[in-house]
C-alpha cells in the first residue's frame, strides 16, 4: 500500500507461517482495450515468496512486461534524509510510559532491532517492524526487482517527498499508532483476501478520510501516467492491493476509461500466521545481576567530554542513563551469560553504548543546543541512516 510506511525505515516484518492454498481470485487483474493487455497487481509488505500471492503460470506476467509502474522506486528509499524520517518518526512522549512496565517488556523484547531507549522515542508501532530477519524479501521489493531484472523499464507514481509527507499526515493525527497498525493490517488483509469479502469491505469499512487521503485521492492523481502505458499494453501496475477496490479503486476507474479489467483466478495462498512466538519474561536473577553496581559507570559516561553536548539538557543523565541501562538489559537479556565477569566486561560496554542511544536519537532530532555542539550534531547525523538500515 505505501512502501515508506511499510518500510517504515527499512524494517523486517516477522516471518509467516506455511498455509494451505486454494482456488480462487489472486491478486491479478488482466486489462486490456483493444490489443493492447496489460496487468495490475496487488501486493504488500509481507516476507512471502512472490508465487504465494502470484502462483504459475500467471507469475509469467512478471518476466514479460515492458514497464512496471510502481507506488515508488524502493531503491530511493536509501536517498531519504535520515533527519526528516527521523523527525516523523520522534515520539515526544516515553513509549515506555503510555505502555505500561509489562507490556514494554514485551514490546522491546520482541523487537530486538533497534536499541529499547530508541524504541523509547520513536512512534509505538515503529518496533513492531523490527524482529527478526525474515527468510523471504517482502514481496513488493521481490516483485519490483524481478520485474526490473526481466527487461521492464521502471516508472515511479510517487516521489520520496510524496510519500514523507503522507507518512507525516499519518503520524500527526490524533491516533497515529491506531492509524498505522489499521494501515498495516488492511494492506495484510488485501493481500490475503482480495475479494468483495476481505479486501473490499475493509477498504470500504475505513473512515471516509483516511480512505480517500490513502487510496481515493491518489489513485485518481495516478491516473494520467498509467492511461498512456496501459494503452501501448505489456505494463504492471504493481502497488498495494488496497488500490484496486472500491469506486474510487484502480479497477474502477480503468473501466470508466473503457478498459475492460477481469481479476484472474488460481491457486492462492490463505491468510498466514506469524512464527514467532511471545517473548519469554525476562529472568529477573539475570537482569539484577546486570544492573546491580552499575551506577558508578553511569555518571562517569555523563560525565565524559563526548556526552557533553547530548546531556546538555538533561536534568538528571545519570537517572536516565540508569532507566535506559535496565531497559537495555532487559531487551538483550537471553544472549547475556549468567552475570558479567567483572567491571570490564566487554557487554557490559556494549550495554553502556545501548543506554545512551536514546540520548542520541533526542539531540538528532531536536537539534544542536549551541554552535560548540552543531560539528558534534551534524557527525550523529551522517551515521543516523544507521538506524533506518
């Protein structure tokens, strides 16, 4: 539906379980007017093979196309500025606090790719992206690159700027993480159930303004670059399954432009489940071992010429240096030995670093507190794609 949201910063959805197939529509429409054929797909940001969504033969469609018309390129995404995305993506309140010590356990346990004081300050359905490695690339970016590598010229309907500002619009209403998870488990359900039943309904079930911002309005502003392409024929319009319902969806108005678009049948894969499983509780023996004596190593790092310009308007460093230190271990728990060896031990370095990456990501985003500080801001910036990678 929106590669930046689901990228959202070039995080991994968790891997999805087997499931049975069966026969019925795919995400495929065949269009054509005259001679000339063309296709729209509907894909999403899951980490499933291509053929789960497009079985054979009808995965043919891919290797043969001329052009592949795509929300965005998502090979621009490496071109975002990290500090405009970072900005988007800043939670001006404790993540932390709006959940709860038991849920955020569980939170920053289960997503274990990005540092928990970061999680901390990043939109609350942000770490919901970021488990584990998935098995398969997500099947818009397979689908795009197999398109490319067959021959198909590439045509973008969007720009980067486009979709920062879409994402910002989600981001500032009143419920973000509602309107992000609603998103994201409608482009799930589109993908999985692209009939009247599943896809339909739930475009049409969403509130008439998120509806026509997300699909409506820029299904009609795509319009004048995909008539030209599906008239010469042999293109792909491959984007989000959402795109294609409803009166306002593409298979609509391509038939009020006289085209005649017949959704295909195969066999197709059901709706999976994800793999993984809750995170365990921590071992509170193990986390006490950890945090226990570690306050003398705190207020030395706040007080190390490096963390100057980051603690500058920090209260009290050393206390949140201390709240993040234990959410730091709790995350990384499981892959800690019993108790550390000693004052020197190289995770308990590792932990420290850990602890000040919420510091880090507050002084990117908000910015220099003075000029001594701006070579010190502008240095955290060039490594801040770090964190969307």
């Amino acid at each position: 539906m929106l590669p930046l949201l689901l990228l959202a910063c070039a995080r991994s959805t968790a891997p999805v379980a087997a499931v049975d197939p069966t026969v019925g529509p795919i995400n495929l429409w065949r269009v054509q007017r005259g001679d000339a054929v063309s296709h729209l797909f509907g894909t999403c940001h899951l980490p499933i093979p291509v053929i789960e969504l497009l079985p054979p033969p009808h995965d043919g469609v891919l290797d043969q196309a001329r052009v592949v018309l795509n929300e965005l390129d998502v090979r621009d995404l490496s071109q975002a500025d990290p500090l405009r995305t970072l900005s988007i993506l800043h939670s001006e309140t404790s993540v932390r606090d709006q959940l709860g010590e038991a849920a955020w356990e569980d939170y920053i346990r289960s997503a274990r790719g990005v540092p928990a004081p970061m999680l901390d300050h990043l939109q609350p359905w942000f770490g919901s992206d970021s488990s584990t490695a998935p098995e398969h690339p997500p099947v818009d970016v397979a689908a795009q690159a197999r398109l490319v590598a067959g021959g198909a010229s590439l045509v973008s309907l969007e720009t980067l700027e486009q979709q920062l500002q879409l994402l910002e619009h989600l981001v500032q209403g009143d419920t973000p993480s509602t309107a992000m998870t609603d998103s994201r488990e409608l482009a799930n359900t589109c993908c999985f159930e692209p009939d009247p039943a599943g896809c339909s309904a739930a475009v049409d079930g969403m509130p008439e303004p998120e509806r026509r911002l997300l699909f409506d309005e820029r299904n009609r502003s795509w319009m004048p670059t995909l008539l030209p392409e599906l008239e010469a024929g042999g293109a792909v319009v491959a984007v989000g399954a959402g795109h294609m319902v409803g009166e306002a969806g593409l298979v609509r108005l391509l038939e009020m432009q006289g085209f005649t678009v017949e959704q295909l049948s195969g066999i197709r894969s059901s709706r999976p489940t994800v793999v993984e499983a809750p995170p365990e509780p921590p071992d509170p023996r193990r986390v006490e071992a950890w945090t226990t004596g570690i306050d003398v190593a705190l207020q030395t790092a706040c007080a190390l010429p490096p963390f100057a310009c980051l603690v500058a308007e920090v209260p009290d460093c050393p206390a949140r240096l201390a709240r993040d230190y234990q959410a730091c271990v709790v995350q990384r728990v499981d892959r800690l030995r019993r108790r550390p060896t000693g004052a020197e031990d190289p995770a308990i370095a590792e932990l420290l670093q850990c602890s000040v990456s919420g510091l880090m990501l507050d002084f990117i985003v908000t910015g220099p507190h003075s000029e001594a500080c701006a070579d010190a801001h502008a240095k955290l910036v060039g490594r801040a794609s770090g964190i969307l990678e």
